[in-house]
C-alpha cells in the first residue's frame, strides 16, 4: 500500500508551541523532494508530549498542506485503546490515508493484549492501520505470530507494518506467513538497504527529514535494482543515519533542521533537552559529508 521514502515528520516548536508556519513549510519541501507520503505525530513528531489537541491540529495542517499531493499516514498510537481510537476517528475524518498504531507503551500488554487492542482498533475503526513495533521505546515486541495473525483477521484493516525491531529475520518470517504482497515498511534508517533486500517497500525515516531528497533518490535506486547506485547512496547517508540517534531523539534531527531549514528551531519539550555538543558536532560532520551543508 505504501512504498518509498517516507519521513517521520519533526514537529517544529516555538516558544513553547506548535509552529504551523514552518510545519507548511517543511511539508511542502518533504513533497517537492520525492517524498512519497508523510508521517505526523509519530516517535520524532514528539506526539507523546501534544496534547491531544495539537496532536490532531499537526495533523490536519500536515493533511491540508499536502493537499493530496501523497497519502499522509497519520500516528495514531497510545498506551489507552480508547485514545488511540480517537486519534484515529479524528485522522479518517481529516483525511488520513491510514493510521500509523504503536504497540502500546508502559503497559507491557501480553500477546493476547496486544491481539486485543488492535482488534478492537480495526473493528472499531474503518482507517487502515499501519503496524508500529519498536520495542526498544516500547518494551512490548509485536512478536511474528501476532502480526500474522492480526493481519489474516483483518486483511483490509491492518495493511502495513512499520518495523524498527533491528531484526531483518522479521520480513521473510511476514512474507512466508501473510503473503509477499504485506507492506513491509524498515523503522531504522541504517537497516533500509538489507530490509528492501528481503522484501521490504520501503521505509519510514528521521533522516528524510533533513535529506528528502537523497533519501527518495536512493529509493528509487533500490527499487530500479540498481544496487551500485543505492550502496553509493547508503554509503553517503550512513553517518547521518547515526548522528540522528547521537543524543535522545529527535534533538539531533531538530538540530539537523535547524542547519538546513531557515526558521527551524531546535526546540523540543521536555523530558527532551536540546542535543548535546557531541550530538551537534556528530550532526554536522555528517551533514557536510552528505553534501547537505
């Protein structure tokens, strides 16, 4: 359902709150680069600290400023069901191309939980759900046999799988038990060559949001099977792919904008805390190395 380079949008700050202006901005040059659809609200987009009503107006700015130039997947996730719920009644009504639904953090759900959140977000809900495990945040690992069995219950509600696991095993284990056709999506940006390699269509990204457009070329280089191209590619945006995760995410991608972007600040909200000076130095030299300043 979804292929390409996709960026998990940073949700730009100023003094303290949702700065729409450059928001518009940043979504307008995520699209004018190949971006092939757009993430708000997610891990980087710092949605566990927005309230639930900046949570649905970074939302619909990201919708109405894409203006059906690609799909917005927009996230959806929350450790309460009913939330989450929410979250997605209100992106269908915007919108949204699919909801983008973590497994629940804090709670530590069992299997059986996680089968019974995501049931009751798919019965309750007719927005497409894109899968989000990435227990390194979340503890709960959306193990194999749960993400099959979901996804042959519902076949047309749970339609992707954004996986930031590190385990590149995952994508044949979902081919050989869902079928070749699920969209399988890699959560880490260094991971994005070997995923696509073993069936994966693409990826959900931080560093697209500061090299759009390198990261849509090297897509595009993956999908032409032009593997020389896509290493060379790999290669240019490898350290970048580190320094985005050099200090607590996303202070180093925030910091990143800033040097690319004119009026990005590097502002997040705490418990976060601007990235440090190794951060910043990481950032930079990987900046300069992948040509972007």
């Amino acid at each position: 359902m979804f292929s390409g380079s996709i960026p998990a949008l940073a949700t730009p700050f100023r003094d303290g709150s949702f700065d729409e202006a450059t928001f518009r901005r940043l979504v307008d040059w995520q699209i004018d680069s190949g971006s092939s659809a757009l993430v708000p609200c997610g891990t980087t987009g710092e949605a566990s600290t927005l309230s639930n009503a900046e949570h649905h107006r970074v939302i619909e700015v990201c919708i109405e400023q894409a203006a059906g130039r690609v799909p917005v997947i927009a996230g959806c996730g929350s450790n309460d069901t009913r939330n989450a719920l929410l979250h997605m009644n209100f992106s269908k009504k915007a919108g949204a191309a699919a909801g983008l639904c973590v497994a629940p953090y804090y709670n530590r759900p069992s299997q059986a939980g996680l089968i019974a959140h995501f049931s009751f977000l798919a019965e309750n809900s007719d927005l497409p759900i894109v899968l989000y495990n990435v227990p390194g945040r979340t503890v709960t690992d959306i193990e194999d046999e749960t993400v099959v069995e979901l996804v042959t219950k519902y076949p047309d509600r749970i339609v992707a799988i954004k996986d930031a696991s590190g385990d590149l095993s995952r994508v044949a284990d979902h081919r050989m038990g869902i079928g070749r056709e699920f969209c399988q999506l890699s959560g880490n940006d260094e991971l994005w060559l070997p995923h696509s390699a073993a069936g994966g269509s693409g990826a959900i990204s931080v560093t697209a949001n500061v090299a759009p457009e390198l990261c849509a070329e090297f897509h595009a280089a993956i999908a032409a099977n032009e593997l020389a191209r896509a290493r060379e590619l790999n290669d240019k945006l490898f350290p970048l792919h580190y320094a985005m995760f050099s200090d607590a995410s996303p202070a180093p991608v925030k910091y990143a904008l800033s040097r690319v972007m004119e009026g990005f600040t590097d502002e997040v909200r705490l418990p976060l805390v601007p990235a440090s000076e190794a951060s910043r130095k990481a950032v930079d030299e990987a900046l300069e190395f992948a040509g972007l300043i």
